[in-house]
C-alpha cells in the first residue's frame, strides 16, 4: 500500500545516508522501525485483568480462614470433581 508520511528533512538525510551505508532503501528502513516499533508495543502492552465481580457479601461465614483447597472442595462439591 503507498502512503504519505511527512519526514523532516535532517531525518531524512540521515536515512538516505544509512540506506546508502548499508545498501538498502529508505523504505527498508522505514518498514523495519515501524515493525520494532509495532512489536514493541504490543510485548509491551500490560495485562489487564477484567473486572468480573459478582453481588453477594464475600465468603460464607463457615469459609472465614478456610484454605483454598477446603474452598475449592466445597465449590465442587456434587459436581463430580
């Protein structure tokens, strides 16, 4: 696809004088920072964990201080787990 970007004029005497170097094209050089730049950003980007909450008033009071694995236990209960 063809686009236009306006790049100031040192920039891009610098680039030419890089492709020129390492015998590429200003247009290599040019794909290749915005595939870094694009991979960057997304390695970069943050999880974020959506909030699911749901209504009630927390844990059973027979599950106060309870071990996960005794919560867990009792979630499953019946369910053949």
């Amino acid at each position: 696809m063809k686009t236009t970007v306006e790049i100031p004029d040192s920039l891009l005497e610098q680039a030419r004088r890089l492709a020129s170097q390492e015998r590429t094209t200003v247009r290599a050089l040019v794909e290749e920072g915005l595939r870094r730049v694009v991979a960057e950003r997304n390695r970069a980007r943050p999880f974020k964990l959506r909030k699911v909450s749901f209504k009630g008033n927390g844990l059973r009071p027979q599950m106060a201080g309870a071990a996960w694995q005794q919560i867990r236990d009792a979630a499953y209960e019946g369910r053949g787990a």
